[in-house]
C-alpha cells in the first residue's frame, strides 16, 4: 500500500513538472511569435497609448492622438509705448508621417514621442535689429536677469556663488576696459556657463558721440571679450541705459541687437535690499529683463528674486535664452511622454 501511494505521488509530481514545462514552452513562443516572428504583434506605447505599428489607420491614430498639440507662431511685434520690438516665438506642428514611420520600426513595447517640426514667424526680431528690446515675449514663463559689469569684483564674486548654487544661468553686460583690466574674472563668468554682452567699452555717454565713436565703442569691447573668451556678442546695452536712435542703429550696424530693461533695481544708489526687492517682486511677469549691478546689498536680494521667481513659476534664464524663439517643444515634453 505504502509503495503504491509513493508511485501516485511521483505520478503526480511528473504530472506537475510537465504542466510547468508546457507553461514555459507556450509563454516562450508567444514572446517569440510577438518579438520576431512577423505575424506577431508588436505594440508600442505613444502619448499614454499602446499602439499596433502595423494597424493599416496608424497614421489616423497618431493625427488623432496629436490633433491639439500644436502651436501657431507669434510674429516680432511692434511696441509703440517704448518704440521697441517684442521678439517673434516659433510655432510647431506634429509630423505625423514621419512619427508613423519611427512607430513601425521601433521595438516591440517602445516608448515613441511625436516627431515634430518648428514654424517660423513671418515677422521676426533679427529683422528689426534697429529697435531695442525691453522685455521676452510674454508667452515664455521666464525672466532674465542682467548683470552691467564695470566695478564691484568682491560682489560679483559673490553673485556667481549664488548663482552657481542656484543653478541659474544670467547675462552680464562687461565693459570693455573693466575686461581688458580684468580678464581672469572675465573669463571666470564664461566658464560658469553664463551670457556674456556688450556694455561699451570705457563707460562714455554714448548720446554725446558721433555714430563713428559709438561704433569704436562698441567694437573694442568686442575684441577684448572675443579675445578673452572666443565669444562672439550678439547683444548690447548702452552705458547709463542712453537711448537714442543712433545708438541702437550703430549697434544695429555691428550685427547687434539693443538690451534694455523691464524692472531696475537701482541697486547702484545702495537703497537697502528690502527696498530693491519691493522694486521687482511685486512687478514680476513674463519675459521680464532684471537689471542688477554688484553691489554689497545685491547678493542678499537676488537671493530673495530668486526664491519669489520659484514660487510664481518663473525661470530665471539669460538674454540668450530669453529671446530664443524656440520655446513650445521643451514646454510640452512632458505631455509627449504621456505624463
């Protein structure tokens, strides 16, 4: 009796390994028939969905799914209160083609973001160099923060630290002769990964100069920074925020566009840091353009600017990236990704 309940137990047990054995066979060839075998299914996800690449509508799924994201472009516009231009930001639009083509040859269970292409604006800010700019395009969630550099080296030491601890990248406008005078600082500002502009080179009144001085104005700071730093400036902001046409049309003449300002500081006349900082936070909106200079009091409240962008949803961002027409893509990621 005993023999006989051990041979059923073996039976039994035989009986199991090959119900496992068949188990592992059958998820082993679906995987196969899924992966390689080409009457297999081979789905990827896209925008939060799954689809099948070899669906004969996946071209009308990906235009279904991508219909609303999309963006006109905003052309440059003119603002007559300040006889500025308002910089111009690219639309874009989906590919839908060519997102079906990379959805087809993509692995099975791939994660496929849209293929996209950029628009142009028909009016835009290189075409109207002779006109300064205040401000971003108010679309853009993001501010600027302007540094005019001529004196101050133990501040601006301590600006670049917060700076560097904030992980934010800024402008600074460098006189020429203070960069010529000061080439490791200078260079130090570079490196640090931050906008670098053009601020005259030896603080002259430009509006008392014939358009030949300002060019040459302009001109050696240009040497010294490209000579320090291998940068080429593309941006200009008059000493003392002068504005006169022939100032913003010289600049023009050197490839250069005119920086001005939406909210100053006045940082130079050592108001107090609370006092700079009611100057700005409760003037803060999109594509704001900050000025600072490096003073004792400036440190302490770019470090309270800072902490006010943070808690509007504000990027502090420089010049560069301010005026950068290209802006919906990097916004709309993380809804690609289906998030």
């Amino acid at each position: 009796m005993k023999i006989f309940w051990v041979v059923k137990a073996r039976k039994l047990l035989l009986m199991l390994l090959a119900c496992f054995a068949a188990a592992v066979l059958i998820y082993s060839w679906q995987f196969a028939a899924g992966a390689f075998l080409p009457w297999g299914k081979k789905e990827v996800l896209f925008m939060g969905h799954v689809l099948d690449p070899k669906s004969p509508r996946l071209e009308e799924e990906v235009a279904r799914l991508t219909q609303n994201l999309c963006q006109q472009p905003v052309d440059a516009q003119y603002d007559p209160v300040n006889k500025s231009i308002i910089p111009d930001l690219n639309g874009f639009e989906i590919d839908v083609a060519k997102t079906a083509e990379v959805i087809r040859s993509a692995r099975r269970g791939a994660y496929i973001t849209p293929v996209w292409r950029e628009t142009r604006a028909e009016k835009t800010l290189e075409q109207s160099k002779e006109l300064p700019v205040y401000q971003g395009n108010p679309a853009k969630s993001q501010v600027a923060l302007v540094f005019n550099v001529s004196w101050g080296n133990e501040y601006l030491e301590e600006i670049l630290r917060i700076l560097s601890e904030e992980r934010v990248t800024a402008s600074f406008f460098l006189v020429g002769r203070w960069a010529a005078e000061n080439g490791e600082l200078a260079k130090k500002i570079h490196d640090l990964g931050h906008d670098l502009g053009n601020h005259g080179y030896s603080d002259a009144h430009l509006q008392e100069l014939d358009p030949e001085e300002i060019r040459e104005e302009i001109d050696k700071t240009n040497k010294v920074v490209h000579e320090l730093t291998g940068v080429e400036l593309r941006w200009f902001s008059p000493p003392y925020g002068e504005k006169a046409e022939k100032i913003f049309t010289a600049a023009a003449q050197q490839g250069m566009h005119t920086i001005l300002w939406s909210l100053d500081t006045v940082d130079w006349t050592l108001p107090g840091e609370e006092a700079i900082v009611n100057r700005i936070v409760p003037n803060l909106h999109n594509g704001t353009i900050i000025l600072m200079h490096p003073t004792a009091q400036t440190p302490g409240a770019l470090r309270t600017i800072l902490a006010a962008l943070r808690e509007r949803g504000l990027q502090p961002v420089s010049v560069t990236e301010l005026l950068n027409p290209s802006y919906w893509p990097q916004k709309y990621s993380n809804l690609w990704l289906g998030n």
